[in-house]
C-alpha cells in the first residue's frame, strides 16, 4: 500500500505542477487538502504527501492557519531569481557562441527569422512556444550539460511569471530585438557580446516582474 500512496502521490505532483507551471493555479491561489482529494478520488495521505514534495521544490508554501497555496514569491525573492537566470542564460550564450554546432546554429538562425513572422502576426501563444524552442537550443549550444540542468530548473521556477506577459502590447517586437542581438552574437562567434545581450535581455524581463509584483501594470515580457 504504501508503494501504490507515493506512485499516486507523484502522479499528483506532477499534475499540480503542470498546472501551476502552466499558470492554471496562479501564485497564492489555495490548494485545499480535502478539495483536492475529492477531485483526485483519493484520500487526503496521497495529497498530503504530493504537497509536501512540491513545497520540498519551492512550488507550494505552508501558510500558518491557511494551509497550502502555490508560492508567491517577494519582490526579494524575484529579484535573486532573475538575476540567477540573467547569470546562467548569459553563461549558456557565452557558450554557445564558442561552442554551438554548425547545424544547431542554422536551427536558430532558421527559428529566430520564423519568430519574425510570428512577431507581424501578433501571435502571442505561438511566440511563446517559439521562445522556449529558442531559448532551448542556447541552453543546449553550451555543450555543457551541468549548465543545461541547472539553468533548465531554474528557468522552471520562474515559467509562472515569465509565460504571462507575452500577451503585453508591443513586448513581443522588443522581445524579438532582444533576441537578434543574442542570435547574431553567437552566429559571429563573440562571447561577451552573447553573454551581455542575453543577461540584459533577461533583466528587462526581471524588471518587468517586479512592477507585476508590486501590482503596478508591466510593460514588458520576455
């Protein structure tokens, strides 16, 4: 039995982050123990367990007297984790710029004039998808797989807050002038210049979380 409560208490897991990764169950929302159960068909130990596990990943907090809620993290909080991602997705363009096959090289080259078009469209939800297939092969351009890991998990905790403000007006034209400076740097081979325009670009997306967290309107998006 108790094989079968962790089986089915990853399965909740990973649904719950699902849910909360895709903005579904947006940050402080409540997630009640029983409610969940009930809507899972299960008995409260499994939701429990699959709770705990999520907050063990910094996706849920324990609120005294008001049970679990999806985290919402301070401004504090933000600001550390974008500049942690500014720091690591400038490391993996860096890398890339040196270290990016030929063939991975042409993919982006190809991906970032299709997201040009995508740009004209005013397609927010494909752009969206573009932008993760993009940023994905600069991960993956750094040849270096512990930086892979780390900047992927990273970037994970941060999808809530990252994935809402594509829809802002205009930001995905400047998104996408951001993203040329990175491409070109790399396409040429220079380091810093990669490095610096990623960085930047992932500061104006910090920049950006933080009004929203503050309530005051964002501007910006990646």
């Amino acid at each position: 039995m108790g094989v079968e409560r962790l089986t089915r208490s990853e399965q909740i897991r990973m649904d719950l982050t699902d849910q909360i990764l895709g903005g579904h169950r947006p940050p402080g929302s409540a997630l009640d123990e029983q409610e969940l159960a009930a809507s899972y068909g299960v008995s409260r130990t499994p939701v429990r367990e699959a709770l705990r596990l999520l907050a063990a990943s910094g996706l849920v907090a324990h609120r005294p007297n008001h049970g679990a809620e999806v985290a919402a993290p301070s401004a504090t909080d933000l600001r550390d984790m974008f500049q942690v991602m500014a720091d690591l997705e400038g490391l993996c363009a860096g890398y890339a710029a040196r270290a990016m096959p030929p063939d991975a090289r042409r993919q982006l080259a190809d991906l970032h004039e299709t997201m040009a078009a995508i740009v004209r469209a005013g397609d927010s939800t494909a752009y969206s998808a573009a932008n993760e297939r993009l940023h994905g092969l600069i991960y993956h351009g750094s040849q270096n797989s512990y930086l892979v890991e780390i900047t992927a998990q990273t970037r994970q905790r941060l999808r809530p807050y990252r994935r809402a403000q594509f829809a802002t007006l205009g930001r995905l034209a400047a998104s996408h002038a951001e993203h040329e400076s990175i491409v070109q740097a790399i396409l040429r081979g220079d380091r810093m210049a990669a490095q610096r325009h990623m960085a930047e670009h992932i500061l104006v997306v910090r920049d950006a979380f933080l009004r929203l967290a503050e309530g005051g309107d964002v501007e910006a998006a990646e």
